[in-house]
C-alpha cells in the first residue's frame, strides 16, 4: 500500500490492521515499513502473510552451509 493511499485512506487502514492484517506501506514502489495490531491472536492468515514476505531459500547455499557442519559419514 503506498503512502497516498495510507494517507488518504488512514483510518480504514488502521482499522484493518487492528484486525489482525500486517499491511506494507511502500514509498515509490519499495518497502518502508509496516503496519501491524499491536496485540492480537495468531491467526494461519498472519503466519501466511508473515511466510510470503520471506526471501526466498538460496537452496544451493543453504546445501553449502549444512555440508559445513554436518558429518555425512556418520
């Protein structure tokens, strides 16, 4: 959601994330910050949410750092 739109829209917006949304507030199209309930319950949908803003797994990388620790012998 863009700052226009936050802005413009404010009490609305609060509203939803007093509900248990996590919104994206973006400046120009780039991530800036977020809004999120200051108490609420863990719901699937906000652990969804929070799963989608993850990077995604270098999976190669990751492959390289497990090779370090682990004992494949064993």
């Amino acid at each position: 959601m863009s700052t226009r739109e936050l802005r413009n829209n404010g009490g609305e917006i609060v509203d939803r994330a007093a509900r248990g949304e996590q919104i994206t507030i973006t400046r120009s199209g780039k991530p800036v910050a977020r809004l999120s309930p200051l108490h609420s319950e863990l719901t699937a949908d906000a652990v969804l949410e929070q799963f989608r803003s993850l990077e995604p797994v270098d999976y190669e990388a990751f492959r390289a750092d497990v090779d370090q620790f682990i004992d494949w012998e064993l």
